[in-house]
C-alpha cells in the first residue's frame, strides 16, 4: 500500500510539474513578444526551452490524463453496442492501448540508451544529452501503460473525455 501511495504521488506530482512547465512556457512567450516589441534583449533559448518543456510536459501529464479518463476515445461508438459487448471491447481497448504505449515505451528507452551510450548532444541554444528527451518519452509511457493496466485489472471501464457515460 505504500508503494501505491508513493506511485499516486508520483503520478499527480509529474501532472503538476507538467502544468508548472506550461507556465513557465507562457512566462517565457510572454517576454520574448514584450522584449522584441521593446527593444529589449529577448533570451536567445526561449524557442529551445519552450520545445524541451512541451515534450515534457505532454509525458508528464499524459500519464494523469489516462487516469481521470481524459485522453481521446471513441466512446460514442462504444455506447452504441450491447451492454455485454461493451465490457469485451472495453477490455479489449484498454489492452490494446497499454500494448501499443508499452511498446512506446521499450522504444523510446532503447533509443535513448543508444543516444546515452554514444554521448549524443542535442545541440539548440541550449545543449541537452540526447537520452534525456527520450528518456522523458519512456517514462511517461511507461506510466500511461501501467495507468491503462490499472484500469483493466480494476476492471474499470474506458470511457474517454473524464469519465463521461
């Protein structure tokens, strides 16, 4: 149970250092458009972090997002089959979904293990190692694949759009 506890806490804390990145982003966007129209200086990095922080705060959040079912589906579709079918597919969807994102996951970590052995630099306005983008792509898989996961062994419904029936 603890270590249920801390993966909550994890989960909610990305979702909101995701946020927290977005505001930074907005900050940042915000100065460059008042100091080019100022004639101030405007950050030479601004483009590279804003790029870097939606990478991380999609994988961040993404995770959160599958939890309170706020992720795209084709619920509508789902809601026009038998009550029967629709646990089947349900399940069947969730499968699929902890599937492909799992797969995402293993691929994106092996690409970053390769970018981490070779030293590869992503070379901006800011230099960033190369494993660490992917290493953010691997995460938030992992964790989208494990929420979906959750959800199946909970026996929980995919509904998509916040929970919405």
């Amino acid at each position: 149970m603890i270590l249920l506890k801390l993966y909550d806490r994890i989960i909610l804390g990305l979702a909101a250092l995701g946020a927290a990145s977005l505001a930074v982003v907005t900050v940042l966007i915000i100065y460059d458009v008042l100091s080019r129209n100022l004639g101030w200086t405007p950050l030479n990095a601004t483009s590279a972090i804003v790029e870097y922080a939606l990478l991380f705060s999609t994988m961040a959040a993404a995770p959160w997002l599958v939890r309170i079912n706020g992720h795209v589906s084709l619920s509508s579709v789902i809601k026009l089959t038998p009550r029967a079918v629709q646990r089947g597919v349900n399940r069947l969807v969730l499968l699929i979904a902890a599937s492909a994102v799992g797969i995402l996951a293993v691929v994106s970590g092996r690409i970053g293990l390769r970018q981490w052995q070779s030293g590869t630099i992503d070379m901006r306005s800011v230099d960033l190692s190369g494993w660490l983008l992917y290493a953010f792509m691997a995460l938030g898989f992992a964790l989208m694949a494990t929420e979906f996961l959750r959800m199946l062994l909970r026996g929980e419904e995919y509904t998509g759009a916040g929970g919405e029936h």
